[in-house]
C-alpha cells in the first residue's frame, strides 16, 4: 500500500522547536523528490520545503528560511522537518509529499502543529 505517514506535531510556545517526520511505505522512497507543504486555516495550501531524492539539495520558503531545516533517510524511507524558533504563524496542518519524474503524487494525512502560549 502506498502512503505518507507524518508525526511529531503538537502544541509548542513561540520560540520552541518540533520535529516533523514522515514515513513512507508502497514505493521507491529513494527515487521520489520529497517536500512538506503546510495549510493554515482559511488559506491556501504552501510550499514550505523540498528536497532532492538524493538529499543533496533543498529549498525552502522565504517565511522559514533559517529556522526550518527539511532533511531525509533513504535507507529508513523517512523525511524529516527541523523546525526551530516557530512562531504563531507557523500554525498549520503540515503535508508530507512525494513525487516522482512523471509528476504523481503522493500525499500524506497530514499533521497538526499549533504555536501558541
């Protein structure tokens, strides 16, 4: 079966830190561009990292730049999201995603984080 798996969400102080992660199963992990894309209610669907199937490059929204850190396992099949220094405005449900060289897609359930004190 074919699926994303995120976890680590939660409720954290601005200033705090979480750890997002997602497992996949069903597919070639390895072979699959990966990202984390967040909603926040009442908006639309954002990009907030991405990273290469290798790893060896990522990219990140500029609201995120310098506190967020996208990263990766081939060997667990795993992504991960570093998230440092969250502010109230990172509230969201965060997406794990995969794609492959023809453009499918793969979406996980998604992950609640909320920040606030």
């Amino acid at each position: 079966q074919v699926q994303l798996v995120e976890s680590g969400g939660g409720l954290v102080q601005p200033g705090g830190s979480l750890r997002l992660s997602c497992a996949a199963s069903g597919f070639t992990f390895s072979s699959h561009f990966m990202s984390w894309y967040r909603q926040a209610p009442g908006k639309e669907r954002e990009l907030v990292a991405a990273i290469t199937n290798t790893g060896d490059n990522s990219n990140y929204a500029d609201s995120v730049k310098g506190r967020f850190t996208i990263s990766r396992d081939n060997r667990k099949n795993t992504l991960y999201l570093q998230m440092n220094i969250l502010k109230p405005e990172d509230t969201a449900v965060y997406y794990c995603n995969a794609r492959n060289a023809l453009g499918r897609r793969i979406w996980g359930q998604g992950t609640q984080v909320t920040v606030s004190s």
